[in-house]
C-alpha cells in the first residue's frame, strides 16, 4: 500500500527528474495528482485526501511517448503526453501548480490484462467528464446514500477503477464513492516517485 501522507509530507519528498525514469514507466502505472488549483482543493476536502486527481500511464513503444489517459473536468475522458503536464499545462508554458506522483501495483500484470485495461479507456476517448458527480459525491456523503445511476461519464477514479477492472483488477470504493485516495491507499499500490 502507498503510504497515506499529507500535502506537506508530500511537498516534501524528494523530485526525481523525469528523464531519469521515463524509461522505466510503464503502461498500467498510476499517475496522481495533488493540484493547488480551486477545484483541486474542492476534490481534497471533499474526499479528506491530499490527491485530486488520479490517471493511468499508458505508453507507446513504437512511438516512444508516456501518455496519460484521463477523465478530465470540462474536457472529458482524453490521452495527453505526460511531458503537458511537466512543461506546458493546459497551454500556459508552465508546469501543473502542484505535486505529481507516480505509483504501480506490486504485482505483474499479464500483458494482455493490461492491454484490455487500456483498450477499454481508449475505447472511451471523448466520453464527457461526470461535471455533476462531485456535486452527487458531496450530496451522497451528507445523506449516506449510494450511487443509484450507472451512467457513461466519468471523474478521474472511477475511469481508473473500470479501466482496471477489465484487466482483473477490483478496486474498492469508500461507502458511496470512489475517490484517488481509495486507489492510493490499496494494499497493491505502491509509490515509486515523486515527479513534480
């Protein structure tokens, strides 16, 4: 398991350079996010977690990139060079406003369980980001009930949970949602490296 950990342990660990692992991610390792933005920190106390983001590395041999592939807010489900986010978030010529983390599960996963995992999110590209399910969240959370509705648009957990899950994978939810930190805190994830 990822050890659970506070923003400032966090801002605290040690930054390994990208150019230095790049070589070693691989697809089905886990991107975080602890973002410093407005939303971000919606996500962070709603859900009591340093992580407001959590995304899958996919990476492409024959084309040499290490993509992300995301349910991003506004945007929807998408696959973006992982390089964005170091160098030119969102367009601005800067790097994300907060930490980065990358973690991997601590067992192998067959090659072709990994490969349904990621076809599945491909297979989902331009599917509309769930832009009422934090509302939902906040709501289920007040009033304990659970999620009642399966729809097709996603937040970030739960495109990693199902993408997951066709590989075999089963990642559990907190009582009527899952959030990044319930991916975080399962016993096969493991932290690797701090990359911003």
């Amino acid at each position: 398991m990822a050890e659970l950990i506070t923003k400032k342990e966090l801002e605290k660990l040690h930054i390994t350079k990208y150019d230095f692992i790049r070589d070693e991610l691989a697809t089905g390792y886990i991107f975080f996010a602890s973002g410093s933005y407005r939303f971000s920190r919606i996500i962070q106390r709603l859900t009591k977690s340093v992580w407001s983001h959590v995304a899958i590395i996919y990476r492409d041999v024959e084309l040499k990139r290490i993509m992300v592939l995301e349910a991003e807010p506004k945007i929807g489900i998408r696959l973006i060079p992982l390089s964005k986010y170091l160098k030119d978030y969102k367009g601005t010529r800067k790097p994300y406003k907060g930490q980065i983390a990358i973690a991997k599960l601590n067992f192998d996963l067959p090659h072709e369980n990994m490969n349904k995992a990621i076809s599945f999110g491909l297979d989902e590209l331009s599917r509309p980001y769930d832009n009422w399910e934090i509302i939902r969240i906040f709501l289920r959370i007040i009033f304990r009930i659970g999620k009642r509705e399966k729809n097709r648009d996603y937040i970030c957990s739960e495109l990693v949970r199902d993408a997951f899950s066709k590989a075999g994978v089963i990642f559990r939810r907190f009582d009527t949602y899952i959030s990044p930190q319930e991916i975080w805190k399962d016993k096969r994830v493991e932290f690797k490296y701090r990359i911003l």
